[in-house]
C-alpha cells in the first residue's frame, strides 16, 4: 500500500485529498498543526491507515515510516488569514518547504507543491498561462502570501535541478466547496454565508473584477494526476469558466432564494482585476479538465455543508 503525507491535510483541501487518496487504497500521514484547519476537518477520517501528527513544518519534522508522495499544502491560504499571519505565511514558504521537501528527498518521494493563482499577481496576460511570470507587489499587504508562494516555488525547481529531487508545482486557481469556512473572507462562502442569513451580501469595488471558481472535487483530481504524473514544471489547475464578482453574487442569490440585498464596499489593496486559468497543459499533459459547473457545484456545497440547514455553513 503506499503512503502519503499530506502537509495542511486537516485544511479545506487538505482535508479533501486526504479522504480522496484514503479512497484510492494509500495510508495517509495528515501533518497539520491547526493553524488554520481543524480536527472536525478530518473527524469522518476514522480509518486505520489514516493518522494525524500535529506539529507545525516551519521545524524539522520527521517520520519514521516509508513514504512515497508528499503532498505539502501547508499555508495560510485566505486573505484573512494571512493578512492576520503574516510572518507566518513567510514562515510557512520558506522554512516549512525546506522542510517538506526535505523530508521528500530522504524519502526518495515524489513531492508536490500546492502554490498558487496569486504567484501571477494583477495579471497582465489574460488568461493567466504557466509562461506568464506575473505582476506583483512585492511590498503590498498581499504579498507576504505572494512571495511566499513564489520563493517556494523557485526553492522546489532548486531541489529538483540540484539535488535531483522529483517535483512537482501545482499552481491552483480559486477553489470552493464542503468545509470551506464561513468567515473566511473568501467571496463564495462569505456570499453563501451572508445570503443564507438574509445578510447584505457585500461586493468589493463594483464588482466588475473577475475571479474563476473551480469545484473542490475537480481540483483534488486534477492534483492526484499531477502528482502521479512525471512532470516536473507547473501546471494551472482551475475552471476556466469566468464570472465577474457581480454575476457570482446574482448566481448565489438565485439558487439560495435569498431576499439579500447587493451592497458594494472599496476595494482591498492589489485585489487582482482579472483571473482566469489557461488549462492546456492540464489538458495536454493529465488528460484534466474540470467537470462540475459554478451553479452544480454551489448547490452540492450547500447540500453537503450540513444537515440540510445550512449549519456548516453560518
Ligand atoms: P486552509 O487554511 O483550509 O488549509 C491550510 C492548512 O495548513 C490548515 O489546516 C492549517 O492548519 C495548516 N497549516 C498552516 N500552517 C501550518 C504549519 N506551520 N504547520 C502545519 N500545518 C499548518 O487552506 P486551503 O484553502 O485548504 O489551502 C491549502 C493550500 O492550497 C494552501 O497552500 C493554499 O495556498 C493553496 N491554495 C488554495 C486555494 C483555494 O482556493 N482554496 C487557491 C490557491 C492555492
């Protein structure tokens, strides 16, 4: 049976690809502090082959079993959130990679690394290919996150080029679904959360930016394929379908049937304009293309949050 460990696995999507590579018959090593995951994230995991260690990557951390991939998803991922860690988010790229990929080179695994749309900034290139080396502010809020992201993925090429360690860069574009948190700040779940109590639903700008929102399920396909591929360079994984913030709003409120008003607040600092994901590489070279559209997708998230009243997700 082989083993896996995933980094940030009691996580939004961590949690996910855990229970996706239980399925498919690997023992799983969940390595999760809790920073910003939970326990209750993985509570359903109740599986021999599944164990969960609790300590933070950002030390030496080791594990005195076979491991053949590691999945290293490990990072503060909303904006709340790193706004609120921002030294830790610096932490977490760059001591908690080494640590990670350390860990994979003694093992001789392969390893993944989950970065990021962001690494490309307020793109401009539209949509955003693998080719485009972004536009971004080193120096803005965000870019604690940012340039995390970007130095991981400059030390994973490093280790592959050097040190011969196979590798792997997934760079993943706005992705929603089950056990997404409720104030988590990120636009699907905020809406969601705010249409669900009959709240202003709060639109950032006027609404014209554009954001690409990829179903929880099609992405963790789209990771196991890149992981058990032998490519090495990144690849875009996301759904190219492209909606302004506006259109994402009246598509909540129309499945909720809500009575919510719009209401519209400023603009963050270097919140991007556009994001879209070019997908031919994952097309090309994984055979992945995403399945599940924003209105399916929405209602299974609600369906599946709780006990069909909406609890998991308030
Ligand atoms: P999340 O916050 O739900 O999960 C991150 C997990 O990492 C949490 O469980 C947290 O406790 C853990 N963690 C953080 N610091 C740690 C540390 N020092 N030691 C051990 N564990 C630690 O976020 P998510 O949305 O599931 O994102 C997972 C990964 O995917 C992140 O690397 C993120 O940058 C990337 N990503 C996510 C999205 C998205 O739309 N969700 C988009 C692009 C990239």
């Amino acid at each position: 049976m082989p083993t896996a460990l995933v980094t940030g696995g009691a996580g939004f999507l961590g949690s996910h690809l855990c229970e996706t590579l239980l399925s498919r018959g690997n023992r799983v090593i969940c390595v999760d502090n809790l920073e910003t995951g939970s326990l209750a994230n993985i509570a359903h995991l109740r599986d021999p082959d599944f164990v969960h260690i609790n300590v933070d990557i950002t030390s030496p951390f080791f594990v005195d079993e076979p491991v053949d991939s590691v999945y290293h998803l490990a990072s503060p991922a909303s904006p709340i959130d790193y706004l609120r860690l921002p030294l830790h988010t610096l932490k977490v790229g760059s001591y908690g990679t080494h640590n990670a990929i350390g860990l994979a080179k003694h093992k001789r695994a392969r390893f993944l690394i989950a970065s990021t749309s962001e690494v490309y900034g307020d793109p401009k290139e539209h949509p955003q290919t693998e080719s485009y080396w972004g536009h971004v502010n080193p120096i803005g809020p965000r870019g604690v996150y940012d340039e995390a992201k970007r130095y991981a993925e400059a030390l994973t090429m490093a280790y592959h080029r050097q040190q011969g360690v196979d590798t792997a860069i997934v760079r993943i574009f706005n992705t929603y679904g089950p056990r997404m948190r409720p104030h988590d700040g990120r636009a699907i779940p905020t809406f969601l959360r705010q249409a669900i109590l009959e709240q202003p639903i709060t639109i950032f700008g006027d609404g014209s930016q554009t954001r690409s929102f990829c179903f929880v399920e099609d992405l963790i396909d789209g990771i196991i394929r890149l992981s058990e591929s032998g490519e090495h360079n990144p690849v875009n994984i996301g759904n190219p379908d492209e909606f302004t913030l506006l259109e994402a709003a009246q598509i909540v409120q129309r499945i909720t049937g809500t009575k919510a008003e719009l209401i519209f607040e400023p603009l963050p600092t270097d919140d991007p304009q556009v994001r879209r994901p070019d997908i031919t590489r994952a097309r090309e070279l994984l055979g992945w293309e995403p399945k599940v559209a924003l209105e399916d997708g929405l209602r299974r998230t609600i369906e599946e949050s709780g006990d069909g009243r909406l609890t998991g997700l308030l």
